[in-house]
C-alpha cells in the first residue's frame, strides 16, 4: 500500500512538472509567434513552418487530459521578493516583499523579516496585485448556454430569498480555471429570476467543493427591480397555448407593490420572532432578516433613471443597505447616488448604446463621469459565467476612456469587497487578509500583461486552464503535420 501510494505520489509529481515545463513552453511560444507578427506583420505559412519544426524537438507529443489540479492549503510560509507590490489601500511598494503562512498575509514591506524556513520566491521585476474581484458572476452554476441541466441560475416563483447561490456551485467548472487565468480570484456568485432572487455568495476560485469554496454563503440580498416599460403580456402575441388570450403580467404599480408586501411580511415575521411569540417557520422570510437588520446589503437590479430613483426611494422607506446593480443610466441620477452614498455596480463599459441619440462611448466613459460624480462603484465582468475573465479589461477600457488606473483597480478589488462585507479579508494586501493575490508582469487591466502566478489563501495555484489545454493540444497537431511535411 505505502509503495503504491509513494508511485502514485511520483506520478502526480512528474504531471506537475510536465505541465510546469509546458506551460512555459506555451508563454515562450506565444511570445515568439507575437514577436515574429509585430516584425512580419502576420504569421505567413512558412513562419509557421519554421516554428513548428524548430519546436518539434521539444514539444510533447502528448498532453495532459488533466485541466487543472486543485491543490492543498499552505503548509510552508512563503515570502515573495523583490516586486513591485500594489497593496490598493496602503500605496505602491518597489522592491517590496510580502510574507504569508497558513493563508494569510503576515508582511508587506520594503524590509520585512523573513521566517525561517520561508519558500523564498524571486519576484524581481514583477508586480503582485490583490486577486481580482468580480461582484456579479455566474460562474459555477451555469457551464454550457445550450444545456439547460448544467445551468442553475434562475429558480422558479418571483420570491427566493431563502435561495444561495453557493450551494449549487460546480467546483469542476471549467469557467473556473480560465477565470483565475484572468486574474479573478474572488466571484460574488448570484442567482436570478422573479423579483427577489436570492443571496449572492461570495466564492474563492479554489478547492474541491463549494463548501471549501465558500467566503461568505449569503453575501447580499438580490432584488429584480421591474421595469416601468415592461411588456404587460406573456409570450409573444396571439393566443395562449390553453387557449384564450394570454394572462396579464402584473403592471408596474402591482409588482412594486408585491415587492413591499413581501418585505413587510419578512419585517412581521422578524418581529415576532424577536418578540418570543409562536410563529410557522419560513424559510424565506428568516433569510430576510439580515437584509432587514442592514447585516448585508440589498442589490437591486436597475438600470433606467426612473428605476434607479424609484429603487433608492424604496430602499430609504424600508431603511435598507442597498446597491444598484446594472446602472446604465446611472450618470442621470449621480447627484442622488452621491448624496445617499449608495455604491453601484456596473455590469459591462464594454457596451454599445442602447439609444440612438447617445455617443459610442457613453458606456466606456461611464466609470470616469461617476468618479467625477462622486459615486462609488465597481466594476463586474458581466453576469455570464463565460464573461467573468472579461473583468480586467472591463477595467481597463474604463481607464482608455478616462478613468484613473488606480481607481480603476480598486473597482475590480477593494470596493466589490466592501460593498459586499468581505474587505476584512480580501481586495486589498494588508497583513491579517487572506494571502489571494497574482503575480504579473505588468497591471492586470492591460491585455498584454501575463498572470503568470495566482495564489489563493496562500495556495499555489495550478495555472493550466481548458483554453490553454486547446492551444497546446492544436499546437501539438500542427507541429506533427508540420514535421511531416518537412
């Protein structure tokens, strides 16, 4: 047993390092085929050639089936040197080095005192950044659009508060693996439908289960607010499939209305709770009492002016915590969303626009006139879970268009955090905070930057992802033709 165990162990050890060596291999090969485009203008057939049977010496002719490897929590301190670290909230560190043991982040400084013992990393010339935080997400409760069994996004009936996303989350996603290539560690997993969805939960991108995943289960409340130009009927004209015409969809007025009910139903319920009196359980008004207490926030969906105004004036009545999601005419109001500090979360600035009479750039330039504003916000990747490795860039187009880098950055770390209550122990690198940070060779907000290491509560993470799986599968295929014809 102790001998079969010790070969297994070698084995894993010897994948480890095939795919360590492949992996830069691929990094040196897309450099390569980079560097001979920018000179050549594009990769002609005989490039092409040349490269493939240069490489052929040293390209594994087989790869890995496995994607990515989920690995154990930090046993050893480690201490990386010599990088430029971008703390956020604490300012920028050259030649910094920044210590962390059991997950955690022990130093950050420019003379720190390494433990004995440390794993010492070399990060000369690179930046280590907080891991990215993505504050609307899908990703592991959706996995492929056209199969409905592997997407769990949407539950039936207008009225889920009791519903949490991180439950239903699939630790084998392969949207996992590419989203940590982006730089995206954290996601604030949510659920959707009707007109209060569930609670969004925040996720660390790594472990074997969504329990060993799980930062905070029920992170914020999520509220559908309906749409005053909505269409009143089901379906799409004629007659009902039973028959007659379609059933009305409640109006406006009606939905708004339900929405208030409901809370106050969850207000009752909590009361008499409190009072002692003997009450019929349920589920989903005692999942209310945390929003109700302003424990979490109330993310409410918006995205008209008229909307985001009826939203906030809502919220105020039932002395809610609440965050506008979506916020696409968020400019229109900023003087009240300034005023009431209420954050917003922008679901994509890389959007065209929505109305003829607006500019092309009305959604990239958004982030800065709301900075000029005054407003917090952050900035998501989008709710698909195939759109959460967007993040970065999301970012980055907003600092193309005007938006301090700085600011920017903190919209994809420290104020997702805060808006959603996990700041104590992520978006920032602080001593005391989780060790979940990247090392880059340049910011993460700009597509020619490489991640080329993602740590996760102090885990070493395994780089590998299904797309760079594809790249040097293909790669491998066509240096083989590539030989052949030679």
């Amino acid at each position: 047993m102790q001998a079969a165990m010790r070969g297994t162990g070698q084995g894993i050890a010897t994948a480890r390092k095939k795919t360590t060596t492949m992996r830069g291999m691929t990094t040196a090969m897309r450099g390569n085929m980079r560097g001979i485009r920018s000179r050549c203008g594009g990769l002609s057939a005989l490039i092409l050639t040349t490269i493939a049977v240069a490489a052929a010496a040293v390209w594994p002719v087989q790869t890995s089936a496995q994607v990515r490897m989920t690995v154990p929590p930090q046993s050893q301190a480690v201490a990386l040197q010599g990088a430029t670290i971008h703390t956020v909230t604490q300012g920028v560190i050259e030649n910094g080095t920044i210590v962390f043991e059991n997950g955690v982040i022990t130093q950050v400084g420019a003379e720190v005192e390494i433990p004995a013992g440390a794993q010492i990393v070399d990060a000369t010339g690179k930046h280590i950044y907080p891991g990215l935080i993505d504050a609307y997400s899908t990703v592991g409760i959706a996995e492929i659009g056209a199969v409905d069994v592997s997407n769990d996004v949407n539950e039936l009936g207008d009225f889920n508060p009791n519903v949490r996303a991180d439950i239903a989350v699939n630790a084998e996603s392969r949207h996992i693996g590419t989203t940590r290539s982006a730089g995206v560690l954290t996601t604030l997993t949510t659920p959707g439908g009707g007109l209060v969805s569930g609670m969004s939960s925040a996720m660390s991108l790594e472990g074997w289960s969504w329990e060993e995943m799980s930062l905070e289960s029920a992170a914020a409340l999520n509220v559908n607010w309906p749409n005053p130009r909505g269409r009143r009927f089901r379906g799409g004209g004629g007659r009902f499939f039973g028959g007659g015409p379609p059933p009305e969809m409640p109006t406006y007025a009606e939905q708004v209305q339900q929405l208030k009910d409901f809370f106050a139903e969850a207000r009752a319920y909590r009361d008499a709770v409190a009072a002692g009196e003997e009450v019929r359980s349920d589920s989903r008004y005692a999942a209310m009492i945390p929003a109700l207490n302003g424990e979490i926030p109330v993310v409410v969906a918006a995205d008209g002016a008229a909307q985001i105004n009826d939203a906030i004036t809502w919220g105020q009545e039932e002395g809610l915590r609440i965050v506008i999601r979506g916020g696409r005419d968020a400019i229109h109001v900023a003087d009240r969303l300034a005023t009431n500090d209420i954050p917003v979360i922008l679901t994509s600035t890389m959007a065209a626009p929505g109305r003829q009479y607006e500019g092309y750039d009305g959604a990239y330039t958004m982030p800065a006139r709301l900075h000029e504003a005054g407003v917090r916000f952050a900035i998501s990747g989008g709710s698909g879970s195939l759109y959460s490795n967007r993040l970065p860039w999301e970012a980055g187009v907003a600092v193309a268009f005007g938006l301090p880098e700085e600011e920017a950055l903190r919209a994809v770390t420290i104020n997702a955090a805060e808006f959603m209550g996990i700041d104590d122990r992520v978006g920032s690198l602080e001593p005391g905070k989780q060790a979940t940070l990247l090392i880059t060779t340049g910011t993460p907000l700009d597509m020619t930057s490489e991640i080329e290491q993602a740590y996760i509560q102090g885990r070493e993470l395994d780089m590998m992802d299904i797309q760079k799986w594809f790249f040097e599968k293909y790669m491998t295929k066509v240096m083989q033709q590539m030989r052949r014809i030679s």
